[in-house]
C-alpha cells in the first residue's frame, strides 16, 4: 500500500497539490473577506430593524438529543491492509460521527476508537452492484463488470457500503436482512445529518462561507447546485480543491497504473485518499486562519456600521435603483420568456412528493400515540405510559421508523428540467426536505410532551380518563402540525425555486452586464465600499425580479386541496397564548417523575468519556428472535476472502452434506444468529457413524472433546452430538406372557415380519406339542424367540439428526450426575438409573419397543444449536 502511494505521489506531485491548495484557498479567502463584511452589515440591519417569519405553533427543542445517543451495535468491518473481515462495535454518537471499537469493553472503558468516519458526502450502499457502477467511473475507459471478480468478496450476503468520490470507502457486512435494512436507515440517517449544510446560528460565518463559495464557482463557470457542498467549511473547501485536481492526477496517475482492473482501482483509490488527507489537512489549517483573521476586524466593522446606518442603507438604495434600471427589462423578458412556463411544472414535481414525506410524518405520529392510548386502556396506568413515553420522545430521530417518511421523499424527480436549469441533482432538495421533515416531527412530539405532562401533573386519573387526556392533547398537537407543516413547506417551494432559477438566470444576464456593473462601484462611498459591493446588488436586482411569479406560483398551489396547505391569509384562531412559556421549561424526565428514576433506560449505554451518567439510545440493539444480543467477541476473526467460496461452492457443498437427509430449499438464506456460528459455518462439518461402548456413551456430551476413532486415533471435535434409540420405558409389571408376545410380534408390519413369523410358529409348536413339560422348555422357546428378534433387529441402523428448532428426545444415557439432560428437563425415568441398574436400549423407530445393542450406537457430529452449545 505504501509502496503505491510512495511510487505515484512523489515529491514533485505532494508540490504540485500544495501549491494548488494554496491557490484555490488564496482565491476563495479573498472572496470570503469581503462577503463577511458584507454579512456583518446584513446582521446588523436585521438586528436593528427587526423582522422574520411567522410565528410557529409547535414548539421546539433546542438541544434534542442531550444525553442521547443514536445507535450501537456489531458490525464486521473489511480490513484494507490485510484483506480480512473483523467484528466491531459501532458506536453512533449524537453529533452522527461513527466510531468503531474492538468490541463494547473497549468503548465503555471511554478508549480510544479504532477509526471515525464523518459521513459527509458519502453514499450509503446496500448492494456490490452499486457499488462497481460507482467504482467503474473512477478511472476512464476502465469497467468492471459485476461477475468478473468481485471487488471485494463479503463474508455474508448483506453488504453495507460507504462510498466517497475522494475519501476512502468503508464496506461493512451483517448477518441478516434484518440487521442490514435497519443499519442501511442508520447510515443513511448519518450522511443526511452530516449533508445539512453549515449551521444558521452562526448569522455571519455561514453566510460569508455560502456567498464566497457561490460567487467562486460562478467566476469558474459553474452555477446551480452543487452535491459537494456538504460538511464542515474546511471539507467544502477540501472538496472545491479536488474538484479540478481530482480529474488533473487521474489523467496523469491513471495511464501508469498496472495490473488487473480491480487492481488498479484499488491502487487509484489509495491514492485518492491520500491527496485528500493532505488537501483537507491544508484546507483546515488555512481556513481557521482566514476567520482569525476576519474576526479581527469585527470590532472595528461593528462600529462603524451602527454608526452610519442610516448613510449606508442610502447609498445602497441609490446604487440598486440604478441597476434595477439597467437590468429589469432584460430580466423580465427572460422570465417571460424561459422561466414562467416552466414554474407550475417544477413546482408541482417538488410538492407531490414533498406533501407525502409530510403527511406520512402526521400517520405515523397518530399511530404511535393511538398505541400508546390502547396500552393505557388496558390498564398499564402511569408507569405504563411513561414507558411509551421515554420512547416517542426520540421518535423523529429513530431512522427505522422515520423510513416510511424519508422513502416518500426519495421519489421527487426532476427528469427534464434538470438539464436545461444546470440543476446537478434532485439529492440537495430530497435531503432538505428530509431534515424539515425530522424537525417537524420532533416539534410535534416535544409539544406533545409538554401538553401532557401539564395535564397529568398533581393529578390521580384512571384508564378512561387518562386516556382522554391523551386524545384531548393528541387533536391540539395535530392542529398545529399541520399549520406549521403548511408553513414549512410553503417556506422550502420558495426556497427551492430560487436555487433552480436564480442560478440560471445569473448565468444567462451576467455575460450581458459583465462589462456594465464596474462603473456602479464609482457611485459608492469608498467608506462604504466594504459593506456595498456591485455584484451582491445585481444578485438582489435578479433575485426580487423573479420573487413575484415565485410567490404568485405558490399561492396558486396552496388553494389545491390535494397538498393540504393553508393560505397565507389563514391564522390559527385556537392558539395557546401561554404554550411558548413551557418551551422554556427543560425536557420531560417520564422515566424520573412517573417511573420512580429506578429502572435503567433500554439500549442504555456508556457515553464515551463524554458523561458520567448513562447515554440512552434512540434505535434498540438489534437482537434477533429468540435470541439475546450479540456477543462481543470482537478478536474472533472471519476467514479471510481467499477461504470464502463463491455461491455456486456453497451451494454445492450444502448439498453434498445434506444428501442421507431430506432436501429443503429456503426461500431466504439461513445465516447464523451469533457472531459465534459464523465461525461453525467456515469450518467443514462431518458426520460419522462409530460404535461406542457403555463407557464412551457416558463422556460424549455437547461441547469440545476428543474422540477415538475405530484406527485408535484420537480426533479433537466440536460439539459432539450423540444420538441413540428412543426408549419408552413402562413398568417392571410390562414383562408379559409368551402368548402375548407372539400376538404383538404378529401384528407389527415390520420388513422382518415373515421371518419372525418362522420362529414363532416353532415356538408355539413347542408350547403346544409338549404342554406336559416342565416350565424349563417354555423358558427356553421364549428366548430363542427374543435372540433371533435381537439379531435381526440389529441389522437395522437408524441415523437421527437433532434439529435445532425442534424439541429435544430425553437421551437415555444420562452423563449428568444430577439426574437432568442438558436442557435441565428432569426425565420421568430417571429414578431406576440412579439407583445403578442397567438398562437396555430400545429401538424407538419401531412400532415395537424392542431391545437394541448397546455397541450399535449412532453418533452424528453437526454443527448443533447455539443454544445446545452454551449450556
């Protein structure tokens, strides 16, 4: 791997990436300075002027996940460096870092995590397809097809994928579909989060940072959306450097790359990872510099903007009257023209499904509260609905079940209009509307809370009544949902068409006005120049000549009844005038105030070194049915990728190994329930059939032990498991007659009936012919009888197989002292062997409980039951 990175990244390359880094971030910090003056004075206008958007009805949180974390579990985790598959413990904090220990110990001891992955700008993958399609555009004139050879063999069939255009790839596998659909939400969950953007708190950073980051790319030629604007500032920047390095060392590295298809691929991705790290290591350093640098002068900007206020506001009025003139005519009959046709129909493509995503959020919170009303109901009282409570408080950010509403989403679709609006990808919108979606839903839940915990606090109810409360608390928070929901999304269809239109609009004027907006600059005071600058007044110009049809577009589609938007005109005449002071009161504690504060919450968890108090998990731990949680043998390895055989292998030795037993074909594959069982199933099973003696009986129990084979040779084995004849014993009084015997004997259709049928009639011919005899000769014929039944009965070997899944046969040997199986099911017979007496062994198959060999003992070795296992 070294070897690689040394051989094509020398030092004249790393030169060649520092010098651009150093330009493009020299470029971009000179754009970044005078947009923060510029957002200091929008700030400060906004301060003092006032202003804003609606009032909201629901309230909200502002910090939701304190104390939380999201989700944790085992994962199997594909090692680059050489080539195998290791069990880890994923731990997903709230900030949607995802860190990965050796094994749980390692994160509740607060250790050091073997590696964090930040999601932004990764793509969640579930499938080796999607992945090649990815991979196949890495290098140019380079595909490799999906059965050519994998690019990575995965231990089990459920894959999970994060991919990245610059940064290194993880692959994860599970054991089960089930584990992989709700990994696949966490994940997605985590790139979502991390995508958000920069945070709107910071009211002067972030909108420097997206002003300079737009007004760069367009004197680069590139306006609309962009995929890469996710992450931290310095990512984005990371991201805007590998833009045109990326492709430059592709063409330079790619053509001497050697060996196979995948070969080369792996090698280009190693060294794509590399120019990463050392751009993002650069773009991190420099750009804490640039806000050092512009906080400096925030005092002194401060200062002279709430002093000449009122000059500055007039001097840009002037300057954008002037433009206005200049470009409105040439802007309306663009819009006229190119853009106007076209607003119904992007609108209509954005709200179908974004209307859906928001009504799917109001389905699924009227049923987790009507679920929560059928278990108060039914006599569970408070402490009952605490409990439901400490759960639905964390709905909006449970990703398993907030699927159902992000999948709605997914389905918007900008097929035809993306091309002729440079809209690089509906993923900016999807993933937007996501985010607004989980706000929605949390606003909703902490509302909720507060209602009810004011109506159930100091008060004694019952059932009925609590259930009432419920329902009454249930019909307000719904009200209000869908007046803010309405809000909302009226708020992102401006919002979204705005970004679809401005950018091309900007691209078609600004070659027109190129040459004509410098003189306006002369018109400003040189004082003010720094807070005024030409190109953001042309971008407003633009920006109002387009928001009236936007607006008109919007109202018009909110008198449809199908969207389920209020009108702008429309006020919630029922709205608590004192429910904004419970906002102010900290988060509902159920589990403390009606549960006691005893009980441990669910899916609790060590906060990393982070808090000394317990972090409560928002998704629960995957456990299986039946089965409690996964070990946390993280050490244990999976076999490497040279000893996993293809699916046609596997299928094939499954068969041979199953050939004395009946075929069954499983509509979905049976993986193993444990990390434990993973290693049974790489190992080769084999099933033997040895004599055993009464001594060797009493050591051959389930677990680990030596067993001597026929040759002499002593074979160490894996969970041995004996099998031997079903006995039904009855009572010493069953020895019966002679007569009753034969009659028996008779009536059992057995394939060794006529030969038994030639002894009995010899033996009934000597009772009958000598009935004067003494009792000796009886004595004599019913032996006989009884020897040639055994010896015949002796060819017979049955094989019997101990299913897992069915209910175990009581073994008659019994190598528990105790008297008890391994299952701890006390037998009935047990009595009459503890008081040492020797017992025979019957033939269970038979119709007839007839006497067995004690040395023809069958002993089938499988890979057996976990549960067998751990007893």
């Amino acid at each position: 791997m070294g070897d690689v990175i040394s051989t094509h990244l020398d030092e004249g390359k790393r030169e060649m990436i520092t010098a651009r880094t150093r330009q493009v971030t020299g470029e971009f910090g000179h754009v970044y300075e005078q947009q923060y003056a510029v957002a200091l004075f929008n700030s400060v206008r906004f301060e003092i002027e006032g202003g804003g958007a609606p009032q909201s009805q629901l309230l909200h949180r502002k910090n939701p996940l304190e104390d939380r974390s999201i989700f944790s579990g085992g994962l199997f985790q594909y090692l680059e460096e050489n080539k195998r598959w290791r069990n880890r413990f994923v731990f997903v904090a709230d900030t949607y870092n995802i860190s990965f220990y050796e094994n749980k110990m390692a994160h509740e001891r607060s250790l050091r995590p073997k590696g964090t992955i930040n999601c932004a700008g990764y793509k969640a993958l579930t499938s080796m397809e999607e992945y090649l399609e990815l991979i196949n555009t890495s290098l140019p004139g380079i595909k490799a097809k999906v059965g050519s050879g994998q690019f990575v063999k995965c231990a089990t069939q459920f894959p999970l994928i994060l991919w990245h255009p610059y940064a290194r790839h993880h692959y994860f596998c599970v054991l089960t579909e089930k584990e992989q659909k709700k990994w696949h939400a966490v994940l997605q969950d985590c790139v979502r989060h991390s995508n958000n953007g920069l945070s709107e708190e910071c009211r002067v950073q972030t909108p420097a940072f997206t002003d300079a980051m737009r007004l760069h790319r367009q004197a680069q030629g590139h306006y609309g959306t962009w995929d890469m604007m996710c992450g931290g500032p310095p990512q984005i920047l990371a991201n805007l450097v590998m833009e045109t390095l990326h492709p430059e060392l592709r063409n330079l590295i790619g053509p001497r790359l050697k060996g196979k298809i995948q070969q080369r691929q792996r090698n280009w991705m190693l060294i794509s990872e590399a120019v990463y790290k050392q751009v993002l290591s650069q773009t991190q350093a420099q750009y804490e510099a640039l806000v050092q640098a512009c906080e400096f002068q925030t005092s002194r900007l401060d200062t002279v903007l709430r002093t000449d206020m009122d000059q500055i506001i007039t001097s840009k009025e002037h300057v954008s009257g002037k433009i206005r003139a200049l470009v409105l005519p040439r802007a309306g009959q663009l819009l006229r023209g190119s853009v106007q046709p076209f607003l119904s129909s992007i609108l209509e493509a954005l709200m179908e499904p974004t209307s859906r995503g928001f009504s799917e959020v109001r389905d699924v919170f009227f049923r987790e509260l009507v679920e929560v009303s059928k278990n108060t109901l039914n006599g569970g009282g408070k402490d009952k609905l605490a409990e439901h409570m400490e759960k639905i408080s964390m709905l909006a950010f449970h990703p398993v079940k907030m699927q159902s509403c992000y999948e709605k989403v997914e389905q918007l679709n900008l097929e035809g209009l993306q091309q002729r609006f440079d809209v690089s990808s509906p993923s900016v919108f999807i993933q937007r509307a996501q985010i607004l979606m989980r706000e929605q839903m949390d606003n909703a839940v902490y509302t909720f809370e507060h209602l009810l915990h004011q109506s159930l606090e100091g008060k004694v109810q019952g059932g009925e009544d609590l259930c009432k409360t419920i329902h009454c608390c249930q019909d307000r928070v719904l009200k209000k949902y869908d007046y803010d929901s309405s809000t909302v999304r009226k708020k992102f269809f401006k919002e979204a068409l705005l970004q679809i239109i401005i950018p091309y609009m900007l691209k078609q004027l600004s070659p027109s006005f190129h040459l004509d907006l410098p003189r306006f600059q002369e018109l400003i005071f040189e004082d003010f120049s720094q807070f005024i600058l030409v190109e953001n007044v042309f971008e407003e110009v633009v920006l109002q000549s387009v928001t009236k049809d936007i607006m008109m577009a919007v109202k018009e589609a909110a008198v449809q009844k199908k969207h389920n938007l209020y009108r702008d005109s429309m006020i919630l005449t029922n709205s608590d005038p004192n429910l904004h002071l419970l906002g102010e009161n900290p988060s509902v504690d159920w589990a403390t105030q009606f549960r006691g504060g005893n009980e441990e919450p669910e899916g609790a968890l060590g906060g990393g070194g982070q808090s000394s108090r317990r972090r409560r998990q928002v998704v629960s731990m995957i456990q299986l049915d039946e089965m409690g949680p996964l070990p946390y043998e993280s050490c244990m390895e999976v076999p490497g990728v040279d000893f996993i055989p293809e699916e046609g292998e596997i299928e094939e030795v499954e068969v041979k190994a199953q050939e004395p037993k009946e075929q069954k074909t499983p509509t979905e594959p049976d993986s193993p329930d444990s990390v434990q069982e993973i290693c049974y199933h790489s190992k080769p099973v084999v099933e033997m059939m040895v004599s055993a003696s009464e001594e060797d009986l009493a050591v051959l129990t389930n677990g680990t032990g030596t067993l001597k084979l026929e040759d002499g040779k002593e074979e160490e084995v894996t969970l041995i498991t004996t099998v031997v004849e079903e006995m039904h014993r009855k009572s010493p009084q069953w020895m019966s007659a002679p007569q009753e015997v034969n009659e028996q004997l008779v009536e059992t259709g057995s394939p060794y009936q006529e030969a038994e049928g030639g002894l009995q009639e010899k033996g009934e011919a000597a009772i009958e012919g000598k009935g004067e005899e003494d009792e000796a000769a009886i004595k004599n014929a019913i032996q006989e009888i009884e020897i040639a039944v055994q010896e015949e009965d002796g060819e017979r070997i049955t094989e019997c197989a101990v299913d897992s899944d069915a209910e175990l046969a009581p073994p008659l040997v019994d190598s528990n002292p105790s008297g008890n199986d391994d299952g701890g099911f006390q037998l009935p017979t047990n009595e009459a062997l503890n008081e040492g007496k020797a017992q025979p062994i019957l033939d269970a198959l038979k119709t007839e409980d007839t006497v067995v060999d004690p040395g023809e003992v069958v002993v089938v070795l499988e890979p057996g039951d976990t549960a067998l296992h751990n007893e």
